[in-house]
C-alpha cells in the first residue's frame, strides 16, 4: 500500500492511473463499519484510495475534535491487510492553507437535524469531501448509510454541481447486539455500551409499530421519545422521520421512510437510522 501526504505528490502519482478508482474517505479509527466500506469499493474499483483526515470543519467544539479517536499505525495496517491500495491521509494545512475561504453549503440540509445541533457540520462535511473529489478524481466514492443526513447531503450536492462521481451507498455494519459501528463507541464505558443498543431497539420498535398499522408519524415519534426517555444515560437531541428519496417530513407513513435519531448516551454523541425502501422489481 502506498501512503501520501502531499496533495501535490498525490496529483502527480494519480495522474499516472489509468484504472477505475473507487474511493473510501474516513476520519480514521479504522473499524468494521470502514471496512465494509473498502469491501464495497472493491466491486466498483480496480484501485481502492482511501484516506484519513479528521477534518476539524465538521466538529462543532474543540474538545470532541482533540478527543476524536487516533491511532494511525493501527489504521494504515487495518487498511493495508484490506487491500487499500493508496492511502492519503493530508495535513490540515494541506487541505486548509493560510488564506483558505471558500466553503459549499446545501442550504435545505445545513440547517436541520445534523445541521441544527452542529453548526456548520453540513458545511464542513461538503467543503472537505468536494476537495477530496477534485484532488482524487474518484470514478466512485463509497459512503455509510448510518450517516444517512450525510450521505444524503453528497449526493445532492453532487448532483448540483455536476461533480464526476458516481456515490455508492453501503450499509450500517453492526455489532451482535445492534449497536450501530462507531469511531465514538470505544469511548462508551461498559453501563453506556449496554445502553446504547436501545436506540436501535427503539428504530425497530418503531417500525413494528407502523407495521401494525400506525401511520400518524408523530405518534410513532413519540412513542420512540417515551421509551428511550425511560433510561436515565440517554439524552435524545431527535427524532424524525422522513422520506429517503427527498429527505422532507413525513407526515403520514407511506411505503418508503427513514427513522432518524441522534441521543448522547452519557457524554457521548450516537446517531442511528433505519430504513425502509421499496424494492425495485
């Protein structure tokens, strides 16, 4: 596996490559969930890049982006035993040097759910993945239905502005007990990790209950906020549901929506979704 730093060294050594590349952007804190990831990414790619920067852009305090998890040896070995082929991981300064300011903001997603509760996490989130694509030139890039606002915001803004690349959608990987794979969930001590797993319990208790036939979204809302209320670790920052194709409010319950949900189990920030899509054919 060959590893880059240097934005200028990395054009020069890309534009050598004639092969299909599939992209695996991550923060690091390299766990199954990523991996899944590079798993995908090898039936759409002949090259597999992946990179690790924890973009300071997209934390919403200073503490929770110096506290982010780090172990880059343990990461690039991960990736390498994958089967990554590149890995870039850049400097801050590489990505946002002296002067920087200019930013891509999706006005109707930076401002609700993730957006609300972290300022200019959208932004930030946009901002460094459109760089990655214009340094990169992936012909895919692969992203995590967990951060399902996230994935949603990428596709919309490349559609927008017509990048070249086509995003590959890849699902949750979760432990045995439902949790959903996080970077932030070795930081759960064991009363927080056992915990944890009722907020996936409560998206599935959730979709029972519109399964059973409860269509009215803000009883099922509710229902989900009066369970998961009854642990004293979990504070819920929302729940909503919405439609996966347009990501606007569902009001009454069709046959396609997403449940979102963001809590802090303790001090630590968790979201989760579930999913619900027609089948095409």
């Amino acid at each position: 596996m060959k590893i880059i730093k240097n934005i200028f060294e990395f054009i020069e050594y890309r534009n050598k490559l004639s092969k299909k590349i599939a992209l695996v952007p991550t923060m690091g804190s390299i766990h199954e969930g990523h991996l899944s990831l590079v798993d995908t990414a090898k039936q759409y790619g002949e090259i597999i890049i992946a990179t690790i920067f924890i973009n300071p852009m997209q934390f919403n305090s200073s503490e929770d982006y110096k506290s982010y998890p780090k172990d880059f040896d343990q990461d690039k070995e991960i990736l390498q035993n994958r089967g990554v082929d590149i890995l870039f991981c850049p400097s801050i300064s590489e990505i946002y040097p002296d002067g920087f300011d200019t930013t891509i903001k999706v006005d109707f997603l930076s401002e609700l759910l993730e957006g609300k509760y972290r300022k200019d996490h959208m932004e930030g989130v946009a901002t460094v993945v459109t760089k990655l694509f214009n340094i990169i030139l992936p012909d895919y890039a692969i992203f995590g239905e967990k951060d399902f606002q996230q994935l949603f915001l990428i596709k919309s803004f490349v559609k927008d502005l017509n990048v070249p690349v086509k995003i590959i959608s890849s699902k949750t990987i979760r432990d045995k007990d439902g949790l959903a794979l996080s970077s932030r969930n070795i930081k759960l001590n064991p009363d927080e990790r056992n915990i944890a797993t009722e907020i996936n319990k409560s998206l599935i208790m959730g979709v029972e209950k519109i399964l059973l036939g409860e269509k009215n979204s803000k009883n099922i809302i509710e229902y989900i906020r009066i369970y998961l209320s009854s642990f004293n670790l979990i504070k819920i920052e929302y729940v909503s549901i919405r439609n996966p194709k347009t990501f606007e409010v569902i009001n009454k319950i069709n046959k396609e929506f997403v449940i979102l949900i963001a809590a802090y189990v303790g001090n630590i920030r968790l979201i989760d979704n579930i999913i619900i899509e027609e089948k095409n054919g």
